[in-house]
C-alpha cells in the first residue's frame, strides 16, 4: 500500500477479539508501524501473523520522529501509528505527528475502533449527550483537588482515565470536592475477564473499592455525573442568600433586606423574612 498516507490505527484496550478487520487490513498493507513501545506491538502483529518494520513514537522522542515520518510519506510509504491500546493520541502520543502531517499535507487517515473512554461511558448509565474527558488528574492530591474544583460546577458527566494506585486517593478527593453525594461509576478491566462496573453515590463507591482490594486492581475508566443545573430561580436565590450572608455581616437585618432587595431585584419582605431566619441561624 505505498500510497504516502498515514494511518491512525486503534488497536484492542485488552480483548484481542475487538481488532477490527479494517485494522488488520491496514496492518497488513502498510509499509511502516509506528508504535508507542515496539516490543508491545510486535506481540500485537505477531499474534496476528503480521511482520512489519516498526519504529518508536512515543511521549519523549515525537518531535523527533516528526522529521522521519514526513521523510518516509515523502519517499511514498505509508505509516500506521498505534499505541500500546485503544485509540492513539487519547491520553497517547501521537498528536504532534498527526498536526505535522497534516499540516505538510499527507492524508492522515483514522481507522476506528476501542478507546476506554467511549467503551466506558457507552455502559456507565450516566448521560452521554454531553460529556467532558479530563484524561487523567494531576498524581498529586493539592493538584487534583484544584482541577476538581474548577469542575465543580461543570454539568456535563466527566470522564477521567486512573491508575490503580491512585482510584482510591481520587474517589476520596472527589467526595471532598464535588460531595459525597455525585453519582459516579466506577469501570474497571473493560473488555477482559475481570470488568467490573460499580455505580452508586461517591461515599457507595468509596466504600465498595476499600473493602474490596481487587477493586483496585487493573485499568479505571471514572464516569462522574456532573453538577446539578440550578433553575434561574434557584440561582437567583443563592446568589439573594450569599449577598444576604455578606451584608448581614455588616448590617442590621432591615437594612441588609433593603440593600439585597436593590441589588437582587428581588421582593424586600421575602427577603427580610429569610435575613431573620439567617440571623437565627448564626
Ligand atoms: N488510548 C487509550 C484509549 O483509547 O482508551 C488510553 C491510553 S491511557 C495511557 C491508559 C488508560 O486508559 C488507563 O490507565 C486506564 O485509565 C484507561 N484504560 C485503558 N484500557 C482500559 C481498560 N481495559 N479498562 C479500563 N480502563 C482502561
């Protein structure tokens, strides 16, 4: 297939059987393999008979290759770039290639198929018609707990990748966060013998995966529903009792009502009747 295209090939995310007949085809054709580790992908291709000169790309030497890559498509070769699983550039390497090949312009054509975060989001049972990938968080508590609160009021479902040696510290800084109370689904070794999804309330999930060490164990796509959208009216109303909180702070209960009325727009005796029950409160 000397045709000067590269290919963006995704291969199975642990099931063998989930290669598709496109892959292979083009597996087959190509005249290089640029893999993420070689010797992995050398087991890939050798369990499917294939025998095909590969190179690295990977996260360390990609604007290297850049140059090797174009030198190959410009003699005429084609080029199928995978990862060690699923779909290249998703939380792999493999976007400077792409954006270096496109941009000389050479075909870069996508040849579909697993990606964990799909397969995950496709069986979690939480909404699907907007969703946000975050890819993996920070590896340090402060840093995750920071990108979790300007999350926070994100209302689409959040996809994040985990390692498992991790889940749990981010399960917890997700309860801490966003509240106990999120839904979330936990899926676990999608496509191999022990997948595992375990859905319920952040605080369920929590205490699922800590009496349970094997649900620690293995690969973690984190499916989290996003934030609750308040109705205008409730919005209206938080910000009513946050001005409220302030100006009681400062004012006598008559005055705070009138000046959130002002700044609120919203009815002064509602408001006067809410300042006393705040103040009762404190
Ligand atoms: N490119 C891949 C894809 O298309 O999903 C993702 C590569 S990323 C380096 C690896 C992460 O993907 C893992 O740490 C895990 O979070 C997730 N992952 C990959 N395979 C998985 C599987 N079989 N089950 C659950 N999560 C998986």
């Amino acid at each position: 297939m000397s045709e000067a295209v590269l290919y963006v090939v995704a291969t199975p995310i642990g099931n063998l059987a989930d290669i598709s007949e496109r892959a292979l085809k083009v597996l087959r054709s190509v005249d290089l393999v640029a893999a993420e580790d070689t010797r992995h992908t050398k087991q890939l291709l050798m369990h499917f008979v294939i025998n095909k000169p590969l190179f690295s790309v990977h996260d360390h030497n990609e604007h290297q290759r850049v140059e090797k890559v174009l030198a190959e498509l410009s003699a005429g070769k084609s080029i199928a770039l995978v990862s060690d699983a699923g779909t290249p550039l998703i939380s792999d390497p493999g976007f400077v290639v792409v954006q270096a090949v496109r941009k000389a312009g050479f075909p870069v054509v996508p040849v579909p198929g697993a990606c964990a975060m799909v397969a995950a989001l496709s069986a979690a049972g939480l909404p699907t018609d907007r969703f946000c990938f975050e890819g993996f968080l920070p590896a340090k508590s402060s840093g995750r707990k920071k990108q979790l609160k300007a999350l926070e009021r994100e209302s689409r479902t959040l996809v994040f990748y985990e390692s498992p040696h991790r889940v749990l510290d981010s399960l917890k800084d997700m309860a801490e966060v966003l509240g106990g109370a999120r839904e979330i689904t936990l899926a676990r070794e999608l496509t191999k013998t022990f997948e595992t999804f375990l859905s319920g309330s952040l605080e369920e999930v929590i205490t699922m995966v800590e009496q349970d060490a094997n649900q620690r164990k293995g690969e973690f796509v984190l499916v989290l529903a996003g934030a609750k959208v308040e109705s205008d009216d409730e919005e209206q109303a938080i910000a009513a009792e946050h001005v409220l909180n302030v100006l009681l702070e400062e004012l006598p209960v008559k005055q705070a009502a009138a000046l959130t009325a002002k700044i609120t727009g919203l009815k002064k005796n509602a408001l006067y009747q809410q300042a006393l029950a705040l103040q009762v409160q404190k």
